[in-house]
C-alpha cells in the first residue's frame, strides 16, 4: 500500500513536470509588420547616392583600409583593442550574459544540504513528560531538492528577455566599435590636416616674408613708401599669427588620438606629429543601400533586441497571474547522536507547494500594463533608431557631394589666384603696377589657399562621418572582449610616417577630386 500512494505522488510530479512550457502567457515576439524598418522606403537605394564620389558596393568590413594607410590601419587596429570605452562595454557584455545564466537556473533543481548537530536538553512539560529530560546531544542531516514547474512559462519569457538583453548588449559593444573606429579616424585625419595647414600657413608667411624683404629694399631705393613696407610687415605677422593655433589644433587631435588608442596624451607625437598629408580615397565611397544599413547598423539591431526583451516582460508579468507550483523532495536523518543510523531515524517526504494571490491580482495587473507601456516606448525607439540612421546617411551623403562641388571651386580659385600673384610680382618688380594691386594680389591668394586647405581638410571629415552614419567596422570573426584583453596590438613602424611626411598634400587632395571637377 505504501509502494502504490509512493509511485502515485512520482507520477504526479512527473505529469506536472510534462506541462512544464506546454503553455507560455504573453505574446510572442515578432517585429512590427508596420515598422520602419519593414517599409519598402526603408529598403531602397539613398537619394543622395547617385553622385560620382559614389559607388553601389557593399561597405567593405574594415572600411579605414580604403585610404591604403598603413599608419591609420594600425591606430584602429591598436584602439579596438585598447580603447577604454570598450572595454566597459564588454564589461557590460559580461554582466548581460551571467544574468542571462542566473535566470537559467531557473530550470534547474535547487539542492539543499544541511547537517545540524545540537547539544542540549528540550522542555519535559511541553513534551507530556513528568520526568525532566536530561542534558544530551541531538544531530538532524538532510538533504532537499526543489524544482519550479514552469507552467505558464515565466521562467521561458525571463530566459527570453535576458537573452535579448544579452544580445543587445552585444550590440551595444559593436556600436562602441564603429564610434571608436570613426572617432580614432577623425582625430588622425584631424592631426593630419592641422600639420597640412600649418604648412600652407608657413608657406603663405614664407611668401609674404619675401615680399616685404622687396618692398624693404624698393624703400630704400626710393621706389616705394615706409607706410607700405608697414602694410605688408602687418600683414606678414597677422599669418604668422595663424600658426600656432593650427598648431594647438594638431597637438590636441594627437592627444585624443592617443587616448583613444589607450595610450598617454604624449604617446603619439613623435610619429603621427610628422603627418601632413590627408588621408584619401582613391576610388568611389561603397555605400551600399537602406536595406543593407539597417542590417548593418549595431545601434538598430540594439533597439529591435530592447523591444524583444520589452515583448517578454509582458509574459513574464502575465505570468503572475496564475498559480506558482515547486515540486518538492526533502530526506534525513534525525535523532540522537547515539541512535544515528536506526531505522526508525529516517525521514523523507515528497509534494507540492503551490502559491497563488487570490483574488487581489491588482498588482500583477498594473505589472503587466507597464511592461505593455515599456514594449511600445521600445519600440517607438526602434522605429526611431531607424530613422535616425536613415537621416544621418542621407545628410552626410549630401554633405560630401556638395563639398566636393565646392572644393572644386575653391580649388579654382586658388590657382587663379597663385597666378595672379606670380604675374603681378613680376610687374610690381618692373614698377608696371603699384604697391596696392600688388598688395590686394598676395592677399587674395593667402586668403584663398587658407580657404581651400580648410575645404579639403573638411572633405576627409565628411567621409568620415558617411563611414560613422552607414555603420561599418565592428565585424570581427573572435570574441569581442576576448579581444579587448588582449595585448596585440600592432607596433607603428617609423617608416610610415616618414613616407606620410614626404607626400604632397595638395596632390592627394587633387586626387580626391580627379573626376569630380566637371559637376556644376
């Protein structure tokens, strides 16, 4: 008799433990048929790509070895590696997926143990005793086991949620890589361009200075006036008044290009300091299309994977309002020290415990409308991350096309302008025209040469920023915070940026525009 009320409490323990996942409360998830990111719109090549500077090929994983910079490859290469910013992210990766194990556990028998040797003397009134007990040791040894029956598939939708959570954490750690490879890119194309500014800044002083050291001696020849050789000092010292915040500019890009990296402010000066050349493409910008972007983009996937984990707390919530039901395993031993061991010392008992708030679900209720609310701010924020992307992409397009428009001009300009200040110093020499005109003519060109060397140096800035808005370079085939730990990075070989020094900026800057120069 006591072997068949035994196997019927084992079967059914058994048969709850086959409900177990059979249902599950809440919705499941799906991403909006009307999301953005569902909308043909969404999906179709960018308005502002048809350009020439453009090309329709997928971006390419490691966007930065486009410029064929050996300099720049490692930089990005060393700060995806030591970059603090991520290594808080795969920090934050880590926590994500122990809380992803902790819910887990959740479908796993909780075993206790406990072994509690006493040494005293219990109450003989309460006991129905006359007699007093006497002073004697007591032991009491067990073990329980637990197991929660997921019935309405609370723990499935808390597994579910953590797991999105994981991966959104995930993507969060990719979207510290595309920012920390753009902004590692921006401050060596910022240090780059400060050094080529300086340069057109000391050229144009170098210039100015030879022009004063002529209108000095036409003044002691008798051929001009001491108030033009001032005009032309004046001018000649407002240029030079010009380089040493460029040259601020350059040490500050140096300093952020080296923390970025992981290194100290001053780690970086010797090498990329000597940089004043512009890095540039030599072909067309591979843009790819919507679609692609919004399979690319980390930031996007980072809010669909928010608004999965929103969808599951809704279950999880729901869940609450239905009974809680463990399985419940406990045996021992209990009994004196001395009589450990007897048979009559056994104990086990084997059932459920079942918990339900009956009828006061009020609070489960307003649980479940504010994980409904959390659901659709996320998923107003998906459809906002999408069109955000969308928007960054299409404005830095235009932003570059125009750019090169411009810079085309500008370029124009300079170049009439050093022709007119190379045949008006002959003339000024010959005394065919006066101080003014040629004055004006030195000043045009200075002025324009600055103008066009700050157009090109926003040139690379803008490609920058399309490289950032289309969301490439956190692709890598291992581990990501494995990688962070580790202490590869790739040594910066001197010779690189001797061969950067040596480069003519204006010719690589000619070069981004080959082809470009005929648009209106």
């Amino acid at each position: 008799m006591k072997k068949k009320r035994l196997l019927t409490l084992v079967m059914a323990a058994l048969g709850a433990i086959a409900l177990t996942g059979c249902t599950t409360v809440g919705p499941d998830y799906k991403i909006p048929e009307d999301a953005v990111a569902n909308k043909a719109e969404s999906n179709t090549p960018f308005a502002s790509g048809h350009h020439k500077a453009f090309s329709q090929n997928p971006l390419p994983e490691h966007w930065w070895r486009l410029y064929d910079d050996e300099l720049l490859n490692s930089l990005i290469e060393k700060a995806l590696s030591e970059n603090t910013d991520l290594r808080i992210a795969a920090a934050n990766i880590a926590k994500s997926r122990a809380i992803l194990e902790e819910v887990e556990m959740g479908r796993v028998p909780q075993v206790d143990v406990s072994a509690l040797p006493k040494f005293g003397r219990s109450s003989a009134a309460a006991n129905g005793v006359p007699h007093r007990y006497a002073d004697k040791w007591t032991g009491d040894t067990g073990i329980n086991v637990s197991y929660q029956v997921d019935l309405f598939g609370k723990i499935a939708r808390g597994i579910e949620s953590a797991s999105a959570s994981a991966d959104a954490a995930q993507a969060a750690y990719d979207l510290a890589q595309v920012t920390v490879a753009a902004d590692t890119a921006k401050a060596y194309v910022d240090a780059c361009s400060s050094g080529y500014r300086v340069k057109i800044a000391q050229r144009s002083a170098a210039l100015l200075k030879d022009f004063y050291r002529t209108t000095s001696q036409l003044a002691k020849a008798g051929r001009t006036t001491v108030i033009e050789v001032a005009r032309v000092g004046s001018q000649y010292e407002a240029m030079n008044a010009t380089i040493p915040p460029l040259q601020a500019q350059q040490k500050n890009a140096i300093y952020r290009l080296s923390v970025l990296t992981g290194e100290v402010p001053n780690a970086l000066v010797s090498t990329v300091g000597n940089c004043s050349r512009i890095p540039h493409l030599k072909q067309p910008i591979p843009i790819g299309d919507g679609a692609e972007l919004i399979r690319r983009r980390p930031d996007i996937r980072q809010a669909e994977r928010m608004l999965a984990a929103m969808n599951a707390r809704i279950g999880v919530a729901t869940a609450d309002l239905y009974p809680s039901i463990s399985l419940g395993l406990s045996g021992g031993i209990t009994a004196r020290l001395t009589d450990f061991g007897e048979t009559n010392a056994y104990r086990w008992g084997i059932g459920p415990l079942i918990s339900w708030t009956i009828p006061d679900t009020g609070t489960a209720r307003a649980r479940i409308k504010e994980a409904e609310a959390d659901t659709q701010a996320a998923y107003a924020r998906f459809d906002a991350t999408v069109l955000n992307a969308l928007r960054e992409t299409e404005s830095a397009l235009t932003n570059y096309a125009r750019e090169l428009e411009r810079n085309a001009s500008l370029k124009a300009a300079r170049d009439q302008s050093a022709l007119a200040s190379s045949q008006t110093t002959r003339l000024y020499r010959h005394g065919r025209i006066d101080f003014l005109s040629k004055l004006d003519a030195e000043r045009s060109y200075v002025i324009d040469e600055g103008v066009y060397a700050a157009s090109s140096a926003k040139l690379a800035d803008d490609q920058i920023a399309i490289f950032l808005a289309l969301g490439g370079g956190w692709e890598q085939n291992e581990p990501q915070e494995e990688r962070i730990i580790a202490k590869n990075a790739t040594a910066i070989p001197d010779k690189v940026a001797k061969e950067a020094e040596e480069t003519s900026v204006v010719d690589t800057v000619e070069e981004v525009l080959e082809g470009n120069a005929e648009n209106p």
